[in-house]
C-alpha cells in the first residue's frame, strides 16, 4: 500500500482496478466479509499488522479510480470491528480488542507477565506498532465513510484516527508502549526493544522508526515533538544515533532491521516514507541529502544492491518514484512529495496516455539539491504535487545545484492548500516579482490579501486588512522571512490567510506598555523574532490625528514604527501636518536605517487612488531608499522593499473614520 499500489494507480490504473476488485471479491468468497490484510492465491493469510488494504481503497478513490466504494467501507469496517487487531490472525475480536476499542491503544505486558489474549501468538502483541497503524486504518475508513455518504463514521473513525497521541511519551519525545492501567512502561530500550525483532512492544524495528509511523497526521506529528525545528533536529539524530552494539548482536535480534543509517533501517517498509518527512517542517533541502544518500548507498547495480527484504513490490517502487523525484508519503491523500531526481529527463507515460515529464536541469551526483521548481512554467511553491496535476500531463522542471537552496519550499501542506485554495492568479510585478489579490468573508466582513513574492528567492510579503469597523484591530502586514510578527493585537497567519488576535506566533514578546485606557492602546510592544533580531514598535491611539513623542520614541498618529538598530527615527513635522491628506507622501529608510517623510504630491484625500508600483520604486530609488511605503489616505496604498518585493494595498473609499482620516495599516518590516 505504501508505494506499489500507488505507483501503479499511475502507470496501469486498469490493472490496479481489477486488483482491488479481487480484494474485495476475496472478503465476500472468504466468508467474512472482512477486507483482506495480506492477500494471496490461496486467499488472506492475515500476515503483518495492521488492516492497510484500508488505505489502500482510501487512496484509490482520492485518485478517482473506479472501485465499488460501499462494499470497500463495509469490508474495511467490518475488519477492524469484527476481527481481532492481534497481529498474524484471523480470528474475531477478542480481549484485546475490547480494551482497544475502550482506551484506543492496545496494552503492552510487563517483563515476565502472562499473556491473556487466545489470539496472540509467537508474534506477541507488538502493541506500539499495531496501535498507530490501526489510527492510520481508521483515518483512511473514514475516507470510505466519506465517499459513500456515512457522515457519523467520518466523524468517529477521524476522532479515532488521533488516538495514536495516547502512546506519545512527552519527555522522550518516542511512542512508548503503556500498561492496562495507562502507565509507561519502564525502562523500554529504544534502541534495542524487547523480544525478538522488538515485537512485544514494536514489530521487525525499533522505536526510531516507529517515531515516525504517523502517515496520516504529520502536522500533529510535528506538533507533539515541539515544532518544525525541533521535528527536524529529532530526525538528524536518528541518522546519526550509532546502533550501539555490534552489528553481530544487533541483526541477531532484529533481522529485519537492516540497510542502517544510524537507528534508520533503510531495508523495512515502515521506514519508506521517513526520509521525506524533512519536507513537512520547512528542510526539504534535507529530504533532498537524505534520499540520494539512501539511494547511492543501499540501492546499487552490485552484488549488495538490495539491503532487505522486497515485500510485495514495496521497496522496488520506492526506489522507481525516489530515482523519478516522488513520493506517495500519505496514500489516501492524492498528493505526491518531491524528492531529489536522478534522471535528467523522465517522460512518465501514464494510464490515461498522457505524458508528465521531469526535467531536472543539471543534475548529477553533486547536484542534487533544488535551486527553484515550476510546474508548466509557475512556480512551485512547495515540495507537493497533486494527483490530478499529475495526471493532466505537463512538465515538472527542477533547477539542481550543488549546495541546498534552504528557503524553496520551506513551506507546510496546509500553507500549500491554502495558496491553492484562496484562488490566487499571480501577476508579473516586473523585476522577478509576481502579486495577487483575493477577497474573503470573514466576520461579516470582506477580508483581502495582497501578496508580492520573488519566486526566484523564496521570499513573500503579505498585507491583510479588514476594511470598515474592523480595519482598525486587524489591519497588518508581515513580510515572511522566518519572523511572523502582529501589531496593535492584529496578527495576520500566512497559514490560515485570516487576521487572528495574537501579538507574536513563532516570535517573543518581550514587554509591552500598559494600555493608556483610550479606545487604542498606546505603548512600545518589543519583540524577537525566531532568529533572534528585536524588534520594538510604538503603536499610538488612532483617535487622535497629531504627532506623539515620548523619550526618544516618535511615531506618527495611527500607525507604529519600527526601531531599527535600536534607535528610533525622529520626525517632527508639527500638530498641523496629517500625511493622510497628501496621498502621494511617501515615508521610507535609507541603508543606515534613517527616516524620510517625502511629499510627492499634495492633492486631498479622495482625490488619488494611490502612487503605483512603478511610481514608487522609481522614487524610492531616486531618493536611494532601501524600503519605502506609499502613505496613501486615497484608494490605495503601496509598499516596496528592495529585500522583499512590492505589494499594492487597496482601501476601501467609502469608508471615513475619526474625523475624516483614513484609517492606514500598521506595518513591520522585517529586515
């Protein structure tokens, strides 16, 4: 299920059709309905753990095969329901699977204590491995339920699905077998666990695998080890933990876990899809190192070519969609991560007779990292392809170099679904810059977002404003280079492409003032960002249309500023000077960090719709800026960075607030 169905649901999806059909003909002629686990001639021999011809139907119907997906569903459920989850048998549900089914793991036996379930056999429970792999079956049941209209069984088997958080033991960061009584087990080896091929607790690996079997919930993964960085950290220190003890020693007891990289075991299927998971916490570049490492050493035209065990066409497909730059790392889920390619030029004939080619320009075995990607010609934001894009045919093109470009793809899937779900349609800025602009509903309200970004560095600048009532708590802007930082209670998440109420996500706040009492706090707000850079802003009551100075903080009324080097930028143009009725003002720092106020034209509000793009960069030059924001109280305003990008920020012209002045964004730059 893991790569050889999916690799053909691509190259013959007829075949894979009436294979898929035999499984379900094998439920009904076996007489117990239950979808077959380890299908062969003679019928299921029920080998292996787990119920994952689930997952394999659930990726089937995500890829818009035809399958009859009512008698799947009734397969699939009456599998996990009927027969007992007790490895390597194919009687009914007992003991162990009430407990199961009460506490949502399967309990683990202490050192010298008697087993009580009839059903186990000299596979032993192997309790770690056989609950997360039925959290994944349950995730893709639900997929099933959901496809033939069962909406109380998508919601039930997707709450199950997260039942494998039960076993996650938060201080070592592992998934640690627990007792009846909910207690972890003590002193649990993880390197070398209990019984032949570790089965009383995992199953032919260790724990450093099992780590990682979370195919269906990889951002709750991430989450439970502590965030992206430290997800990534985790996996580095698998490939580099050494067994331990002797290779004699070791492959005595766990046979299986061969083709080692560290406590990584390339030669066991369970292990398939880890080296891509680099690509869902914001390294792609270390899937890129990891991947070609696997292939050059395990994977050879020699006498040591294969380093395990070949399971039903499992490792073979692997190696096909890693040499071709993919992988299926969640079947059930029509989407493909990228890899590192071998090949120059792959033409993919696919079952539909169309052709997806991959041109990786430059590629050789030093040039095995991803400088910049497109897909028909635009670019590819993150390391995931769709199925459906896939099968339309095009070309993926790949531009390899020697050294990793960290920041392309840096990106998480959701970040991916939501790009393709806000409908963006990118324009050409000029100067390698692209934009777009989408609208939604959020609070009875109309929400936008303007986005500017260099596809040839990685980089993105986005702005959202609430326009009306809400313009003056959720208006922000935030250019994406690590830092993601909100003012005056206004957070804007590139995730969710919706305004939240926090100050800082992925950054410190390190003080703020007391708020003043007025509508709008007044107050300095310093943060640090993730890479350590301070940042401290003033933020003023809006109410009020005058200069504020405090110390050797200044600010102009109804925005904050940001400290640059630790020193605030003075500018005193007087009670009477309200820059929002000069639409073309512009305000913008030079390469020592200091402020300018320029009045570019002078008309009255109303009366301009904004300084454009090409008219601000063209200031902004001339007066050698390095960022520069058109402070525009017309129909719209504009920011340029020369870091960054260029973003144009429309408002709404109806709307008048506090006396006549618009209301205008609160803006960080970070540098």
């Amino acid at each position: 299920y893991r790569a050889a169905h999916p690799l053909r649901t691509l190259m013959d999806v007829t075949l894979e059709e009436n294979i898929l059909a035999s499984y379900i003909r094998m439920a009904e002629q076996m007489g117990t309905g239950w979808m077959p686990t380890f299908p062969e001639v003679s019928g299921d021999s029920r080998r292996m753990n787990s119920n994952h011809g689930i997952p394999t139907f659930a990726d089937a119907l995500a890829k818009g095969l035809k399958v009859d997906a009512k008698a799947a569903y009734e397969a699939g459920r009456k599998a996990l329901r009927e027969k007992t989850l007790v490895p390597w048998s194919g009687n009914p549900a007992g003991e162990l699977d009430s407990f199961y089914w009460e506490h949502g793991y399967i309990p683990a036996l202490r050192a010298g204590e008697p087993e009580t379930d009839s059903n186990v056999g000299w596979e032993n429970r192997q309790p770690v491995a056989v609950s997360l792999g039925t959290a994944y079956d349950c995730w893709a049941l639900s997929k099933l339920a959901e496809a033939v209209g069962n909406q109380e069984d998508v919601e039930y088997f997707r709450d199950w699905s997260a039942n494998y958080r039960s076993l996650f033991n938060p201080e070592t960061l592992f998934f640690h077998p627990k007792d009846r009584d909910g207690n972890f087990i003590p002193d649990v080896d993880y390197n070398f666990p209990g019984g032949m091929g570790a089965r009383e607790y995992y199953d032919e690996n260790n724990a450093w695998v099992y780590r990682w079997d979370v195919q269906h919930d990889i951002p709750g993964l991430v989450e439970l080890m502590g965030g992206p960085e430290r997800f990534v950290s985790e996996l580095d220190r698998m490939f580099a933990t050494p067994l331990g003890r002797s290779k004699y020693s070791f492959y005595a007891k766990l046979p299986d876990h061969t083709g080692n990289v560290g406590q990584f075991s390339m030669a066991n299927e369970p292990s398939l899809h880890i080296p891509y998971l680099y690509n869902y916490a914001g390294a792609p570049w270390k899937t890129q190192k990891r991947i070609r490492q696997m292939l050059d050493t395990w994977f050879r035209d020699d006498l040591m070519g294969v380093p395990g065990d070949e399971d039903g066409g499992g490792m073979t497909s692997f190696v096909v969609f890693s040499s071709l730059g993919l992988y299926p790392v969640t079947p059930g889920d029509p989407v493909y991560t990228v890899g590192s390619p071998v090949f120059e030029d792959v033409r993919m004939t696919l079952s539909n007779g169309r052709i997806f080619r991959i041109k990786a320009k430059g590629v050789s075995d030093e040039n095995k990292y991803i400088q910049k990607a497109t897909l028909d010609g635009k670019p590819l934001e993150g390391p995931w392809i769709s199925h459906e894009e896939i099968m339309a045919g095009g070309t993926l093109t790949l531009e390899m170099g020697p050294l990793p470009n960290k920041e392309w793809g840096a990106i998480s899937p959701k970040d991916a679904d939501d790009w393709k779900a806000a409908g963006w349609e990118w324009k050409d800025a000029g100067n390698g810059a692209e934009w777009t602009y989408s609208q939604f509903a959020f609070r009875n309200s109309t929400q936008s977002v303007s986005i500017v970004r260099y596809p040839a560095s990685g980089r993105e600048t986005a702005l959202a404003h609430a326009p009306g009532e809400l313009a003056s708590t959720t208006d922000s802007i935030a250019i994406r280079e690590g830092a993601r930082i909100g003012l005056n209670g206004s957070y804007f998440n590139m995730r969710r492409l919706i305004p939240h109420t926090f100050f800082s996500i992925s950054g410190e706040v390190l003080g703020q003032t007391p708020s003043s009492g007025e509508e709008r706090s007044n107050g300095v707000l310093a943060i640090k960002d993730k890479e350590g850079h301070k940042l401290e802003l003033l933020q003023y009551d809006s109410t009020k249309v005058e200069t504020y100075r405090t110390g050797y903080y200044s600010a102009l009324a109804s925005g904050p500023i940001l400290m640059l080097d630790g020193k605030a930028p003075v500018i005193d143009m007087g009670s009477s000077f309200n820059y929002m009725r000069h639409p073309r003002t512009i305000m913008g720092w030079d390469e020592k960090g200091m402020v300018y106020m320029v009045v570019v034209d002078g008309r009255f509000p109303g009366q301009a719709d904004g300084m454009s793009i090409p008219e601000l960069i063209a200031v902004a030059r001339l007066l050698g800026l390095k960022d520069a924001i058109n402070l525009d109280g017309g129909g719209s305003s504009t920011l340029w960075t020369e870091k960054t990008g260029i973003i144009n920020y429309p408002y709404d012209n109806r709307k008048f607030d506090h006396s006549g002045a618009r209301k205008v964004p609160n803006i960080v730059i970070v540098r």
